[in-house]
C-alpha cells in the first residue's frame, strides 16, 4: 500500500478447510495429463498437479473486488503456460469485468482487457467457457461477455477489438476445431436464466434482479473469419455449451438449459432435441462432452438442486455404450455412498445423512481425460471429483486445497493459544487449535444449515455459544458443552431475525450477550444470558424510534454493499463486530448500527447511551457505514469504530470525542471490513485492520497493523493470495498468531513478526 511501509517475511498460509463451494468449470492442460485448472463463482482459478486430488490457489497479482468472481477461464492449446481468465459482478445494475492474462501457468495475472462485464457469480456461471483460444490460430483469442458484446484479439490477448455482434448474454464461445476460421458464440434468453436471478412482477411479467431484458430466444452466431463478419444460424434455445464430434464435422452437440440436449447435423443450422433416456421434466442441461477415447460416447448431466428427489445421486448419463439403442442415454450408476471415497464428512449433513445424496448437486461441468482412457472429473457445488473406472466410483480426495468458502467470522479462545472458531454460509462453526493448520466441526441442528456469530467461554474452554441460520429466513442461538457433543437451540428466533453478533461478558464469566437483527417489531435487539447461554433476556435497548428494521439501510447494505453476492441479503454470516464488551468494567458494552450510531450501557444494557455523535456515518456517501467497534485491551476509556470508506476512528474519553485514526492521508479510502485489537509486548494496543475491496469505491484487497496504538502502520504482503474479501480477522489471546477470515476464499493463517 502506497504511503506505509510493507512487511517483509512469512506470508500468508492458507488453511486447510476442505473446500466447500460451487466449482463452476474445469480445463486440463493439452500436453500434460496430471495438470488441471479450475474456476470458482467467488474464489478465483485453482491449479491441480496431480489429476485432480490436490489444489492450490493461483490468484496472484488480483487486487479489485470482482477479480476472483471468474465466469470462464481457457488455456493455450500452443504455449500451455498462457492462461486466460473472465471475471466481474455487477452492483447497483451497473456490471464490471476483466480478461487476465498469465504467463506462468496462472501464478501471476495482469489485466489486458475491460470492454465487457461479466457476472462470475451469476445466473450463468455454472455453463461454458465464453472465452477461447483458436486451436489453428495462436495469437486468435475471443471472449463473449455477460454485456459489452463478443470482443476478439489477434495479438495473443495483448489487445482487443469489439466484433458486430450484438450484446447479448454469451452462454458459450468456441473455435471449431477441424474447420480452420469457424467461430461460434451461442447466447442464453431471459426465461432460460437461473430462476434464483428473476421474479415475477405485475402482470405476471418476468424481471431480471441486477439486469434488463435481453429477449426470450437464445441464438447462435457463426463466423468463417474469425470475428470479421458473422451469420446467425439458429434461433430459439438458448447454448450453454457447444461441443463438435470429432467424426463429423458438421455435426454440433449442445446442452441447452430447459431445451436439454440437442444436436445439429448441418454445422448449426437445423436442431433436434436428443433425450431419449434423460430425465426432462423441470432440469436444466449445461454440460455435454465427447469421450475421444471412443468418440461415440457423450457425456452430460442434468443440474440437480436437493429438492428434486426423483433424480439419481450423482445424475451422470452416457451415450454411444456398446447394445444401446443410437442416441440413447443411459445412467452409468445408480450410486450409493460405497461408491465414493474422499468426500469431506460435512457432506453428509446436506445429503440427510447420505454422502452419495449430496454429491452429484449442480454438476457443472464433465471432463473425460484426453491421455487416459475411462478417466473422468466432474465439478459441482462442492468442488472436484475423479473416477478412474468412466463413472462407476469417485473420489474427491477431501477437496484438498479448493479453499472457495464463504465465512465472516472469527472469535479466538479467551484462554488457549492458537484456537479459533469461525462461522461459515452452509456449515456449522469449525474450530482450529493450532493457529489454522488443521479444523474439527462444531455439531449442527437439523433445520439449520449456515452459520453466524460465535464466541467461546472463558472459564470452559469446551463451551461454544453460535448462531445458526436456517430454512425460511429462521434462526437461533447454539450451545454446545463439548467437542463431540451435540448443540442445543437455546434461544430460537422468528422469521427475519439473524444472530449478528455474540460476546461474553468482558469481567464477568458466564454472562453473555447476543445482538440479534432484523424487524425491531419481531424481536430484533440486544439480547443478554445470565446463566452460561443457557436461557435469555431481551435488554432495554431501542432503536431510534424510525427505525423499523436492524440494519436500519438493509437491502443497500445487505443486498449491495457487503454480500459476496448481490442481491443475496444473509447469503454468507455475521460480522460479529458490532457488539463489544469492555474487559475493564463488567457490564459495560457497546452496540453498534451501521448507518445511525454507537450506544453504550454500563449496567448490562439496563440503560443506554448514545456515544456515536462524531462520527462519519454516510458522510463519503451511502458506503460510509460502521462495520466494526471495540474496546482497547490496554486503556479503559479507548474505543475503536471501524468504517467502509472513512477507515478506523478512535475515542480517547469512552466516545464523548473522536477523531481519525487510518489512513491520514488526504483522500485515501480504506474499508475497515475487520479489526482486532490485542495487545503488544509493551502494554500496547496492536491493531491490525483488513480492508474488503469494493466496487463501489474502488478499493484493493489489504491487511495493515500497528504495535502503538496506531501511531505508525505497516502493510502486510499479500500479493500473492490475490483480491481476498476479508470479512473477519483475530488474533490469539497470545498475540502471536492471526487468523482472518474471508467470503469467498476460506480462511487464512499467519504468526506475527518479532519485534525489530
């Protein structure tokens, strides 16, 4: 970061969570079997060296917010070291994107183009690759974005010029790889969209959230020059992936979303529907793959979602197999969990206590291996698996290194060096007790399936307090006695009401705290537990009398400016930094409200008083919001409030004044998207600040700390960990390792440098 010096040593490590998100698409290397490459909705492009079992990020040189929001990513077939990758999201209607470069086999990235937006975490993520190397061609690469068009470069990337088609919503873009200078770019129609991305308006008209109409027929569009001039060929379904049977070449395989299957013997011209064998009612088809071991065999996959009970557990079909009937598909394998090795055991909570029934959900993309025969790697919401025997059994090899889960926060054990619990969308709590290395799940409660705020106790290091979030927007406050017990709902809550943050009593052991959002109406508050966490009391505080809901501004804040997915209002966790509790006077706590204030109480939340005045809520604009407070661990009366856009801010005198803490710099924008005070060997306040990067300021991804209180700062290297969307970060009760955690990209460790 510009301005501050920057440490130097130990870099960030990434911990060892067992993936756990959606794992949209997938390309092996053209000379080099073992190597794969795979992209993420939300966690950037992995690299596999040993065919699929093991993973590593390659998201080096990213810093914007939407750089790891990868829509489609392709390879060189000539010089295998060149990547390519697509990303971008969209914010209030308004979409952004990016073609990368890379030189290294996806180490580094360098930005070469921003003509089109592209949606990495929208409705067609889970389809082709829009962006395509020509097989006959090395300096010829195309790319279709989400808008902006079908652009073309013939300098290997270097450059890129916009081609005359229209912009249309590209579903899929590929050279033909036997007919030299043919084209193709297939489109998706409005009705075809991932259903989760539109809602029914007045009169029953369709309305896309973040997007316009693009029309309700998907085309195909062909060009015998390589992008110069182009002929629509086909008119009607919508083309998430195009493949070519390498025995004709004028016959075309797609997987058309709710059209299914279809083929082409005209080069593109003429379609029929090709379903005989595959469940059609209500799925949707985006993946279709030749075997060119033996060329008549085809691979595809409908996109099964957990209420569509009907269809089998890994839906994997196949044509061509020797006694079948021409065109017909047939189930390779009615699978049960004898069938699978490697999946991580958090799967079986989704799957109703089957493996099996949770691991074929949204089958994104089908690989058959191009050097060894019967091999093939599937992608879904879950990560990467392999079978060596064409379908039969498969193995995930734990998820090794797809670290693409959504988490906000983190709390540290008061008392036990290198433990940390944090919370995560989708999966109870996990707990660390060496600093990040290793985690072992909290227990779960039917019914719930996400994760929120979390502390542990300080007099039972075995005691776990958390939020769960569940079905229909409902929620409730965990306890759980010990590590291999089972957790209790001690404080269920309504529709609506969300368990934002979670404290102990900072003096008093056994007295906790819960600050729950949502209608104020329903019970939305500060919450307070005399007894362990065990029963519960609604405290005295009130919002302003306005204030109807908690956080005041939801859907902006919510549903644009902090959700990994926009639109998504609770899509990941909660903060658990708007709550804090002074560890020099029991009872004595602050709650924090994004857009209207701070208030304290000193009696447990008997009383309240506004402490806030002061402070730059929305001064920069609607981004300038609170996100985090806390007390000094060193002086009785320092308090810390953290804010997007306006950085870190402190009171010397318990928030009567206040005054700018980082950056100092005239018109420098820092997101505080996570803070952790501790304390320096010295008896001094250490500060360590995260910054999300956000669109709707332009920040980057950065992590800067301070040994005195804030008076000198230093920046913490993370350029090669790419743009992470940090959401939580704590230090141990030593002060010696750190762990922060991220939407999108799991969790990371790190030990803090000696003293120079």
């Amino acid at each position: 970061m510009a301005g501050i010096p920057s440490e130097t040593g130990q870099v960030w490590s990434p911990a060892s969570l067992g993936g756990g998100g959606y794992i949209t698409g997938l390309i092996q290397h053209p000379a080099q079997s073992g190597v794969l490459y795979a992209r993420c909705d939300v966690a950037g492009v992995f690299a596999s060296l040993d065919g699929g079992f093991t993973w590593e990020a390659r998201n080096g040189g990213l810093g914007k917010a939407y750089h790891h929001q990868v829509q489609s990513f392709a390879i060189s077939p000539h010089r295998p070291e060149v990547l390519y990758r697509c990303s971008g999201e969209v914010r209030s209607r308004t979409f952004c994107g990016s073609v990368h470069k890379s030189a290294d086999g996806g180490h580094t990235w360098r930005e070469v183009c921003t003509g089109m937006g592209f949606y990495g975490n929208g409705p067609t993520r889970m389809y082709g690759e829009v962006i395509a190397v020509d097989p006959h061609h090395p300096e010829v690469v195309a790319a279709g974005g989400y808008t902006g068009g079908l652009w073309i470069s013939r300098d290997e990337g270097e450059s890129w010029k916009r081609t005359p088609l229209p912009e249309e919503r590209y579903g899929c873009v590929a050279f033909h790889p036997g007919i030299p200078g043919m084209l193709y770019a297939g489109t998706i129609s409005d009705e075809d969209l991932n259903m989760d991305y539109a809602e029914t308006g007045e009169g029953g008209v369709l309305e896309l959230l973040q997007d316009l109409p693009r029309g309700n027929a998907g085309r195909l569009y062909a060009s015998s020059d390589l992008g110069d001039t182009w002929m629509l060929l086909h008119e009607g379904p919508s083309f998430a992936e195009l493949a070519f049977d390498s025995r004709d070449p004028q016959r075309l395989i797609a997987a058309c979303i709710w059209n299914g299957i279809c083929s082409s013997p005209d080069g593109g011209r003429n379609w029929q529907t090709d379903m005989a064998g595959l469940p059609e009612a209500g799925q949707r088809y985006g993946s279709v793959v030749q075997d060119s071991h033996q060329p008549q065999r085809w691979y595809t996959a409908p996109d099964v979602r957990p209420h569509m009970k009907a269809v089998p557990p890994v839906p994997l079909y196949v044509s061509g197999l020797a006694g079948s009937r021409s065109g017909e598909w047939q189930l390779i394998r009615q699978h049960n969990d004898e069938d699978l090795s490697g999946f991580p055991d958090y799967m079986d909570h989704f799957g109703g206590g089957s493996r099996a029934a949770a691991a074929g959900w949204a089958i994104s993309t089908i690989i058959a291996d191009r050097f060894v025969e019967g091999r093939l790697y599937l992608t879904n919401w879950y990560g990467v698996a392999v079978s060596s025997d064409g379908g039969g059994t498969w193995c995930a090899g734990q998820f090794r290194g797809l670290e693409t889960t959504c988490m906000e926060a983190v709390a540290a054990a008061p008392q036990q060096p290198g433990k940390f619990c944090v919370t995560m969308a989708d999966h109870p709590p996990k707990v660390t007790e060496n600093g990040g290395r290793s985690y072992w799940n909290l227990p779960g409660i039917p019914g719930y399936s996400g994760s929120t705020a979390v502390t542990i106790s300080r007099s039972d290091p075995h005691r776990y307090l958390y939020g769960l979030a569940g079905h229909g927007r409902t929620a409730c406050i965990a306890v759980c006695r010990n590590a291999g017990g089972k957790a209790s709902a001690v404080l269920p809550l309504g529709a609506g009401l969300f368990v934002q943050a979670l404290r102990e009593d900072g003096v008093k052991n056994g007295s906790f705290y819960a600050y729950v959002d949502g209608p104020v109406a329903s019970g939305a508050g500060i919450y307070r537990s005399s007894d362990g966490g065990m029963t519960w009391e609604q405290t005295a505080f009130r919002p302003p009398s306005y204030m109807d809901t908690i956080p005041y501004h939801k859907t902006w804040i919510e549903a644009e400016l902090l959700s990994v997915v926009v639109y998504q209002v609770k899509n990941a966790c909660g903060a658990n930094q708007l709550l804090a509790a002074s560890p020099f006077h029991q009872g004595r706590i602050l709650v924090g409200e994004w857009t209207e204030g701070i208030w304290e109480s000193r009696d447990g939340g008997d009383t309240w008083k506004s402490i806030g005045e002061g402070l730059p809520f929305q001064r920069s604009g609607p981004a300038s919001v609170l996100n985090a407070i806390a007390y000094s661990t060193n002086h009785p009366d320092r308090v810390y409030a953290g804010f997007i856009s306006e950085g870190l801010w402190h009171s010397s005198n318990g928030g009567r004044t206040w005054s700018k803490l980082y950056p100092l710099v005239e018109g420098k924008v820092f997101n505080v998207s996570a803070l952790a005070v501790g304390t320096d060997d010295e008896g001094e306040d250490l500060l360590l600040l995260a910054s999300e990067p956000m669109v709707v300021n332009g920040t980057d991804s950065q992590v800067v700390y301070s040994r005195d209180g804030g008076c000198r700062w230093q920046a913490w290297e993370q350029s090669g960990i790419g743009a992470v969307r940090w959401k939580g970060i704590a230090f141990d009760c030593e002060g010696r390792q750190v762990l922060g955690v991220s939407c999108g990209n799991g969790a990371f460790h790190k030990r803090l440098a000696d003293k120079i």
